[in-house]
C-alpha cells in the first residue's frame, strides 16, 4: 500500500468514525431510553469503542443487552463478560431459552435465530427502551440495503419500509408515537472491509474464533460447520479437523466457518479484500432459506 493509498484509507475511517459517534450522540440527545444490543460479534465491539469514543469519560448513556440463543460460542460469552466488566457498564442478558421454558417461544429446529425476535421484543417492552442500537451495515445483505439509519419501527417492533423516512444532510427524525421504536444502525455505510480496518487502526480486541485456529467441522449445505450441543452431524456427514475462521458470529447451530491460515488482522484483511462473497451470503444458513429471508425476519421485528 502506497502512502497516499494509506493516508486515504485512514481518512475514510476517519469520517465514518466521525458520523457514528455523531449518531450516538443524536440518540442520547433525542430518544429517552436507548439500549446498546451486543452480540459479542467483531461490529457490536465496533459499537462498544466508538461508544467509548462518544460518551467517555462519563458512563454510557444507555446499557448494553444481549439477546442470547443459547446456542453462543463459549468463546464469545467468555469475551462478551470479559469485556463488559472491563467498561463497568450494565449487561442485560434476554435469554431466549427463557422465552422457550415460559412458552412466548416454541423450538421448531435446531436454530433459534428466528426466536430472537420474541425476546428481542420482550426484553425492548420489558424495559420501555425506545430505540436500539444495532451493528447492521448495508453491505451486508440486500434487506439491511434498504434500511435507514434511523429506522422506524411500529408498536410491534415491525419494520414497514415505506413508513421509513428520508435523511438527507445527517439529520436524523427520532420521533415516534408511544409504543414505537427507533433501531439505529450507526455503521450503515461501513463495509467488512472498513470495520477490520478500523480494529487495525484501534487495536481492537476480538473473539479467538475470528482468527485461524483448528476446528472440528462438518459440511453441509456448502458450509463448514461445527461441532456443537445444538445438532448434527448427521450419521452421513463426515468431521473435519481444519484450519478456520468465523467472518460473523452467531448461533452457532447456522454460522459457518471458512477454511483459513489469517491468524492476524492484516492477514484477515488480504483475505476480505480478496473474497467475492459478502460475510453472510458466505457463512449464515439462517439467509438461505429464501432470497426474502432476512426481510422476513425484519418484518417481525428482528434486527
């Protein structure tokens, strides 16, 4: 990379920084009650520095929740308590497997990324949080295309996109009737690209499993996945030992890993820069049921 090429990068970096922490900052000032969701993945960690970048040296203005499936990485709990702790901010843990033993949910296979949504909805009306914050970019999936920053939900957390309302000049509409949500996306226009570039520049600690490490993994539906209380293998799927990486993480019974020798940050950017295939497109059977699966999802209130 040439210096001029660098100089650019970081600039670019710069003015996305610049816009997300201008964002969390037009939350805090204008919504009541906001909440921070945090998956533990590499864009709520994002989140979490920028928030840092925004709010300190005072506390977070909002606390951090996590919807969690029960079917999590152990390595990602590890590091999503480690974390917390380490801010002294407050950690809300919605569990879905609470959702399932109370029956406001019903298991229908072996994921539960679908469940989500009820608990993600319970835990919002629970605490009468009026806007979220989520790790959602654009470039993720063609329905997180057509969302706005600020993205209106209605009384049932649904989102209807031709209720969605223009945002021209970084000016922002948070108003909503009661019972409404606000969700708000602060890294709408950052790529993969940019957020591992951005962990380069902020040294951002991460999960073990975003970075090669042998895994026992088996195929199906074209991805490797693991090994896991959740399900599988099936008695005709074969187990791997491999060399992998997670380029998302989520529940663990439909996030895939791919085979990969990047152990650093500048190793796992050659690898993005170099990939055809968009971080979910490439790793989340939850996305493949149909082409309209993720809108599905978002319709109901997911996020």
């Amino acid at each position: 990379m040439t210096a001029i090429e660098s100089d650019l990068r970081l600039s670019q970096l710069r003015a996305l920084e610049a816009e997300a922490v201008h964002i969390m900052r037009e939350v805090a000032a204008e919504l009541e009650r906001p909440v921070l969701l945090f998956s533990g993945g590499k864009d709520s960690i994002v989140l979490l520095r920028l928030a840092e970048k925004a709010f300190r040296p005072g506390r977070f203005p909002f606390p951090i929740m996590h919807v969690d499936t029960g079917h999590n990485f152990p390595e990602v709990i590890e590091f999503r308590d480690r974390r917390v702790a380490e801010l002294g901010e407050r950690l809300i843990v919605a569990s879905v497997q609470e959702s399932i033993d109370t029956g406001r949910a019903v298991e229908q296979g072996p994921s539960r990324n679908r469940l989500q949504t009820v608990t993600l909805l319970d835990a919002i009306a629970e605490n009468r949080f009026d806007a979220a914050f989520g790790g959602a970019r654009r470039d993720e999936e063609r329905a997180r295309a057509k969302e706005r920053i600020f993205s209106l939900r209605n009384a049932f957390g649904q989102w209807e996109p031709r209720r969605q309302r223009p945002e021209l000049w970084n000016l922002y509409n948070g108003r909503h009737r009661p019972g409404e949500q606000v969700r708000v996306f602060p890294l709408s226009n950052w790529t993969e690209a940019d957020v591992w570039n951005y962990i380069a520049r902020e040294k951002v600690e991460l999960p073990s499993i975003y970075y090669a490490h042998k895994r026992k993994v088996f195929r199906r539906d074209g991805m490797w996945l693991t090994e896991g209380p959740w399900f599988g293998p099936r008695p005709d799927e074969e187990i791997h030992e491999l060399s992998v990486r997670y380029r998302t993480v989520g529940d663990g019974s439909c996030t895939g890993a791919v085979e990969s020798t990047a152990t650093t940050v500048e190793e796992v950017i050659a690898e993005v820069s170099a990939s055809r295939l968009t971080e979910r497109g490439a790793t989340r059977a939850d996305d493949r049921m149909s082409e309209a699966a993720m809108e599905d999802r978002k319709r109901e209130g997911y996020f």
